[in-house]
C-alpha cells in the first residue's frame, strides 16, 4: 500500500516504482475530476517551512489542505524562523511536529528533507532540496504530460535548460526511468546532467541522448520541458553571465514541431520562453501548474487520512 511505504513521507523520486507513480497518478486523477472541497482531512494540520522563496508549491499545497478541510502553518522565509537565531534543522523539525500532522520543507542545502525525516516522527514532503530533487512537482509533471493526452511509454521528451542544478529535472528523469521513453537532455556543456544521475538512468537502461541545440531535434519531441538558468544556484557569477540566455524558445521554433506537441515549464519563467508562445494551445505551463492541486490533494490525502 501506498501508505504503508511512504509513511516517512515523501522524500525523493527513487523511492517510486512504476506501481506508485500510477497509483498516486489515478488518486490525483480522482481529484482533478471531483475538485469540490471536502473535509476528508478536517482537524489535521500542515506546516508548511519553506528556507526559499516559493510561490507555486507552498501556495498549492496550502490550497489542496484547505480544499480538504484541513488547517495550514508555517513560514515562507528561514529569516522569520529560529533557523535565523542557529537553530539546527533536527531542532526545528523536533518541534514542529508536536504542532502538526506534515511537514512540507523547501531548503537551499541538498539532502535537508532526508536529514528531516531522520528526525520526524510525522510525514515530511520534499518540496525542493538545494540543487537535489523536487519529486512532488515531477509527479505533477507527469500528471499533466498524461492528462494533456500524451502517453509515458513511447514518449519523446526533451527537457532543456539547467541539467545540472535543476532540482526539478533530477526527479522527473528518475520517475520516468520507469517507462519505456526517450529523453533529449538539451543544455549548454557546463550545465549537463550530473554524472550520477546519468549513470542512474544507465543503470535503469533509460534511452537518452545529450545535445546542446534544441532546433536539430525539435521535430521529433512529443513534449519539451524547459527550465530556467538557476541564478541562485551558482558560486560564481561570471559562469552564470556566460549561460544565462543561452536558449530562448520562440513562435519560430513552433513552427516545426508536431501538431499534437507541448511545450512544459515548472516556472518561474525568465527569458527561455518568448511570451508570445503563451497563447499557443502547444503551451501548457500554466494548465501545468493547476494540476499541483490535484497532485498534492491526492499525496496529502495519501499520507493523512484514516
């Protein structure tokens, strides 16, 4: 059961074979399609402790508790927190769980939701973990490439941008190492994927290909997934300057996509996205992120009720 396996909470993508993420993606399907509010989760709380800003996922979550009768706490800045006083996280999550049921924890260092569920006695979710994983909004990925009508197995995806810091690619190549896909990592020579991951998806036996120009196969891709260069994430400003807007896709490009192609952004958005491509009905980035609601319902509902 879902739950049994998870009661930890939800910390990284690898901890999903293909029967959990189809069972989780049915739950959220269930809730995309009855999205009435309902008090199937009423007298529980969630704290929500977000050490990075964030507008999409703390604000999803908090909806999806409260469309489920539940209550919300929490901050969205380490500067209003103990954290600020030198607090260890251990510390912060010891206490937090005695005013809560989860806890949702953003922090910029890798490996902080781990090192939380080490210490917590209640479910802890990832919602981003420095440079590491983001695997809620890789599920959610996958929810809206399925429910925009695209199939996993047999997908042609590309994924372009920040390979290398980008939380959000890590957990969605490792969810989709449980299909039969092929992936396009599409970035500059110092932002390619990190080695451990490749040899994850080697490991995994995932058909992959590594390019650094997106137009020589933007013909064959059934979805592209653009990321943004992650300025916070880099040491040295001046590697940054040299990448920054190395890829910004037009009208142009879509032009010579398939018919039935999407275009995907876990936002926020800088440049690699003209805006004249929002009105296009290839451009779901924003159905993307309506789909966390249902997605998060259905993990909070998982992990939550009776």
């Amino acid at each position: 059961m879902f739950k049994e396996k998870f009661n930890e909470g939800i910390i990284s993508a690898r901890d999903f074979n293909r029967e959990d993420i189809e069972y989780i993606l049915n739950q959220a399907r269930v809730m995309v399609h009855n999205d009435k509010s309902s008090d199937l989760l009423k007298g529980k709380i969630l704290a929500t402790l977000f050490f990075e800003p964030s507008t999409r996922t703390r604000l999803s979550f908090e909806s999806a508790m409260h469309r489920l009768g539940g209550r919300v706490i929490g901050f969205s800045s380490a500067k209003v927190s103990s954290i600020k006083k030198g607090e260890s996280i251990a510390d912060t999550i010891r206490t937090v769980e005695n005013y809560s049921d989860c806890i949702v924890i953003r922090h910029p260092l890798e490996g902080a939701a781990k090192l939380a569920a080490k210490f917590a006695k209640i479910p802890i979710i990832n919602a981003g973990s420095g440079s590491g994983e983001h695997p809620t909004q890789a599920l959610l990925d996958l929810l809206t490439i399925t429910e925009e009508g695209k199939k996993l197995d047999g997908l042609n995806l590309g994924i372009m941008g920040d390979l290398k810091y980008g939380r959000t690619v890590h957990s969605l190549a490792i969810l989709l190492s449980n299909y039969d896909v092929n992936i396009y990592f599409i970035s500059p020579k110092e932002l390619m994927l990190r080695n451990r991951d490749k040899e994850f998806l080697r490991q995994r036996q995932v058909k992959y290909k590594e390019v650094e120009k997106y137009r020589e196969i933007l013909d064959v891709l059934d979805v592209l997934y653009v990321t943004r260069i992650q300025k916070e994430r880099f040491a040295d400003v001046e590697e940054y300057d040299r990448v920054k807007g190395f890829y910004i896709f037009t009208n142009e490009d879509l032009k010579v996509t398939k018919d039935n192609f999407k275009i995907m952004h876990p936002l926020p958005r800088v440049s690699e996205i003209s805006a004249e491509v929002d009105s296009s009905s290839k451009a779901i980035y924003f159905k993307q992120t309506y789909y966390g609601i249902p997605m998060r319902k259905a993990i909070l509902a998982e992990l939550l009720s009776f």
